[in-house]
C-alpha cells in the first residue's frame, strides 16, 4: 500500500527520503519522472520512491535514481539496471521494450 501522506514516514522513510530528493534532478538521476512529481512510502517494506503522474516510479540504487519497474502483467518488479536481466517472463520483455520506447521520446 502506497501512502503520499508525509505524517505516515517514519524517521527511517523520512531519511531515505532525503538521500533520494538530493538526487532529483542532478547529474545521478537516471528517472523517467515526468509531470506532478511527489514522494510516496510503500508502507508494507518502508520504501521510498518519487512517483510522478504516470505511475512512473523512481528509487535510489547504488547512489543514483533510477526507475523502479512493475510489469503491468505478472507483477515482476525490479530497479531497471537489473529489470531486463533477471526478467522472468516474457511480458515482462515486452514491458521494458515499450518502456526503452518511451525513454527515448
Ligand atoms: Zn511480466
């Protein structure tokens, strides 16, 4: 479950969510993001991510923002450095091929 509200971070989100806003926009931030960008905490396993109006989804990994990928199908959900690599099914080939698509737009 997903909340936008910041009253419901923890001290522990509020941090990640500091460490992930430093990157917003600079030369580490390889997202997506796009319109009507904001924080939101998916509350089940205190994650962090910056999510824009398309459902795009954006987190931090390794030091960078990258997208944090759902397959709109099976579920399969992984940073996108490692989506395509470990993806294991073939929905989820065509989901990162449309999402390269829209990269390059
Ligand atoms: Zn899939």
């Amino acid at each position: 479950m997903y909340t936008k509200k910041l009253e419901d971070f923890d001290l522990t989100a509020i941090e990640k969510a500091i460490e992930l806003l430093k990157l917003y926009k600079t030369d580490r931030d390889f997202s997506s993001l796009k319109n009507d960008v904001r924080l939101c905490l998916e509350k089940k396993h205190n994650k962090v991510y910056l999510q824009d109006r398309d459902y795009c989804l954006a987190t931090r990994f390794d030091g960078y923002m990258v997208d944090w990928l759902i397959c709109p199908r099976c579920g399969y959900e992984n940073f996108a450095p490692d989506f395509i690599v470990d993806a294991p099914r073939e929905c989820c080939k065509k989901f990162y091929d449309k999402k390269r698509e829209k990269y390059k737009s």
